[in-house]
C-alpha cells in the first residue's frame, strides 16, 4: 500500500470512530444522537451546495473543509444505517466500487470504446438496466430522479428521460415555439392559474437549455452571481457618490447598472 493510501486509510479510520463516539449512547453528543435520516438530509444537500460554491469561487483551501464536511455526512448516513442493522460504511464503498467497475468495462474489462458518444450510450443503457433490475414489473423511464434535485436540474433531467423514448421536441426549435406558447398563456392567465403557467414555462427554459446543451441549474447559477455582482458594484457607486439607495428612481438605477457594466466590459477587455 502507497504512503498516500496507507494515509486516507488512518484518516478515515479516524473520522468513523469520531462519528461512532458522537453516536454513542453513553456519552455521545446529544444533538447528534436526536438526527435521523430525515433530519440529517437537508444538511447533507446543504453541503453539497457548499462544495459547489467554493469550486465556483476557485477557493481550494475552501473546497477541501467543504469536502471534509459532505464527507462527514456520508459517514453520518452510514453510522445510522449500521445501526439499524441495514449497512455500514464499508459496504456503501463497496457498493459504488461495484457499481463504478460495472459502468466502466472499457477500463475494468476487456470492452472496447470507439468514442465519448459510443461511451456515453454504453453508459445509459446499463444505468437503465440497472433502474429495470431495482423495479418491480414494469419500470419507468423516470424513475431515480431524486425529488430532492433543484427543480430547475429535475426538469432538465425528467425531459431527458422521457426523450429516451422519443417523448420530446425535435430540435431546440420546437421547444422555443414551446416557450412562446406558455408565454402567452402566462400573460392571459387568471391570478389564480399563474403558478402553474409559469411553472409550465420554466419547465420549457429548462428542457430549451438542454436542448442547446447547456446546464440550466449551472447556467441560473452563473446569472445569479453575475446580478449580485452587478448589484454589488452599483450599491458601491451609490455610496461613493453619497446617494441613498432607496431614492434612487428607475432611470437612476438604469443608468448605474448600464455602468456596471460598461466597467465590467473594460476591465475584461483589459484583461484579453
């Protein structure tokens, strides 16, 4: 065994008995001892969150305490499912190791990949055989898509699998006459009917994205850093020119944020 492995070896030993002695009924941590499943999964999501933030914002020393943190979670879940007598840590491991080598047959068998297409196809056809083999008579294209996935990632994954058996739009095309249509059926609806047009509207942007391959969840994730970065920069302006902010009027912002970006642009053309 390398060094390197002989070392995640000891500290992963290490963190499993931390969380056996946070468990433990004699002298555990009380907190610790009240969670379930349940209760643990929101935090479990939370850090996953976490572990994609500090990727977006390039900060590895962040990125390695937020992937200890979601690491802790596993081991959390694990801890718990030992205790019902359901599984341990080490066969979760061994269930993805199983798992990994089974998709894998070009690198773990003798399976010959012509293509990242070839690959990919390979890839969903034994996932679905995979989600066949889970479910009892006859098995949905959407089954596993987690209810707990952003709903603007569920979309775009629920329009995917039904595309597998040719329920989708044709090209992006279709689906951008698509939003058009639940455009205007937002615009006539009731109070009453606009949660659930406008619901039917982004659930269109999503599956339009996918069509233009882009990641919906990531490109949503990328506007909103880039209004609150903008809005940032426009609140410092205010303040450098001593203007309170809720005085500001409509052509007074326009005009800020038309600066913003006008700064933006420059400092990235001073950049190129």
């Amino acid at each position: 065994m390398s060094d390197g492995a002989e070392r995640a070896q000891r500290a992963l030993t290490r963190l499993l008995e931390v969380m056996r002695r946070l468990r433990d009924p004699q002298g555990g941590c009380p907190w610790d001892l009240e969670q379930d499943f349940a209760s643990i999964a929101p935090y479990t999501i939370e850090e996953a969150y976490e572990v994609a933030d500090a990727i977006a914002r390039g900060e590895p020393r962040e990125l390695e305490s937020e992937l200890g943190d979601l690491l802790f979670q596993v081991v959390f879940h694990a801890r718990m499912g030992q205790e019902r007598g359901w599984f341990d840590f080490a066969s979760v491991a061994d269930a993805i190791s199983d798992k990994l080598t089974a998709r894998h047959p070009h690198v773990f068998a003798d399976v010959e990949v012509n293509s990242a297409a070839e690959l990919n196809r390979a890839w969903e056809e034994h996932k679905a055989r995979e989600r066949a083999s889970r479910a009892e008579g006859s098995a949905s294209e959407l089954a596993d898509v987690p209810l707990a996935l952003p709903a603007l990632a569920r979309a775009a994954k629920l329009g995917k699998r039904a595309g597998r058996v040719g329920f989708d739009w044709p090209d992006e095309r279709g689906v951008r006459a698509k939003i058009d249509e639940e455009l205007r059926e937002v615009t006539e609806a009731s109070p009453e009917e606009r949660a659930d047009e406008i619901g039917d509207l982004l659930f269109a942007a999503a599956n339009w994205s996918r069509h233009l391959r882009v990641d919906p969840e990531e490109a949503l994730r990328l506007a909103n850093a880039k209004f609150e970065r903008r809005f940032r920069a426009m609140e410092a302006l205010a303040r450098e020119r001593l203007l309170v902010l809720s005085q500001l009027d409509a052509p007074a912002w326009d005009a800020l944020w038309n600066e913003v970006k006008k700064l933006e642009k420059a400092a990235e053309s001073s950049v190129q």
